[in-house]
C-alpha cells in the first residue's frame, strides 16, 4: 500500500541532521509523497524547497503559536508562497488555546487572515485546533470553508476524540463537504510523532477531508 503523510514537520531542527535518511525510511516504510508543514513564513519557504528537494507537496502559513509574530507583510508573502508548484494547501493556520503562546485575538486574527487567502487563492487549508473547538468551528462556519483537512487535539488526550468529535460534526452540519467525516479517525504522521513523542500520536486527530 502507497500511503501519503498530509502533515509532516520535516523543517522542525531535529531533522536537520538526517532529513536525507528520515526520506528514506519513510519510502521504504511505504510512503510515497509527503506533504511538508509550513508553520511560519521561513519554515513554509524551507517546505517548499524540501518539497522540492524530494518531489513532495507543501503548505504555506503561520501556526497559532507563531501568530503574535505575524505583521503587514506576512499574508502578502504567504500569498507568493503559494505560488510556488510544489505548494498545494494554506496552513497550518487555526487556534491554539491551550498552550497559549500567542493571545487568542492575534490569533483569530490570523486564522481569518489565512481562512480568506485560501479561499482568495482557491487552495485547500491545513488547520489546527487545539481546545478551541466552539471558537474554531463558529469560524469555519462564518468563512464557509469547504476544503480542508484538520488536525484537532484536546487536553487530556482522553477527550480529543469528542471534542474534535463535536468540532467536525458541527462543521459539517453547516458547510457543503462531499467527505466530511465520511473516514474514521486517525493519528496523524504517526512515524514522525510516534518516533519523536509517543504520548502525541493518540492526541492528534485527522478529522474532515473535504477535498
């Protein structure tokens, strides 16, 4: 079986050193594309170029945890980021409530910033929602987005199934998806989060494939 992994952090510093061996073992593994993260402008431009490199995919945007860090040029870069032929998806974008690195209304600020160029460029978003699920999805449903895949984590990892659970259903209950939640539930680049931080693969959930 051919698999692709939608969500893999390969500009994070630990695969600096052997990025090259990460590649291979993926593919060994079975793993014929992968779609690299991009999580603020720099690391989207360094995704691009693995992408690239490798003959990946790769998304362009600025993580919630890096939003207190956007200014007045950061969409208008992301925007020729996406021009780029290796660059298929805006992202990884959304809310980030728990850990809190940026304030909630930088935040919002720049998931909607990010929402609207996806849907200005007519590409799919790469989301993230971590305990923001009623903010999140009041979001989703104002923007009406209806391409996207979303990676959602809840604090304790006992409760991110329902609550990603709740996010998705209401979604989708009010946005145009052929797919939505139409596919069970599963971690996310497990070989990466598996190899790196065991404890994350049960929290990190792909929900909705709405492409």
């Amino acid at each position: 079986m051919q698999l692709t992994d939608i969500g893999a952090n390969l500009t994070h510093p630990s695969f600096h050193d052997d990025l090259e061996a990460v590649v291979a073992r993926a593919r060994m593994a079975g793993i014929a594309s992968i779609v690299v993260t991009g999580s603020t402008v720099l690391e989207s431009k360094l995704a691009a170029e693995i992408a690239g490199r490798f003959g990946f995919h790769a998304t362009a945007g600025v993580h919630p945890h890096h939003a207190r860090d956007c200014g007045p040029a950061t969409i208008g870069e992301l925007r020729e980021l996406a021009k780029h032929p290796r660059v298929v998806a805006i992202g990884e974008c959304g809310l980030d409530f728990n850990r809190n690195y940026s304030p909630h209304p930088d935040q919002e600020k720049w998931f909607i910033a990010q929402l609207e160029l996806g849907l200005e460029l007519g590409k799919p978003l790469f989301l993230h929602s971590r305990d923001a699920h009623p903010r999140f999805a009041e979001i989703l449903r104002h923007h009406r987005v209806s391409k996207a895949v979303a990676s959602m984590s809840a604090s304790p990892a006992g409760s991110a199934t329902s609550a990603a659970a709740r996010t998705c259903s209401s979604w989708c209950a009010t946005s145009r998806t052929s797919a939505c939640c139409s596919r069970p539930i599963r971690p996310i680049s497990r070989r990466a989060t598996c190899a790196r931080n065991p404890s994350r693969a049960a929290m990190s959930l792909l929900f909705c494939l709405t492409y």
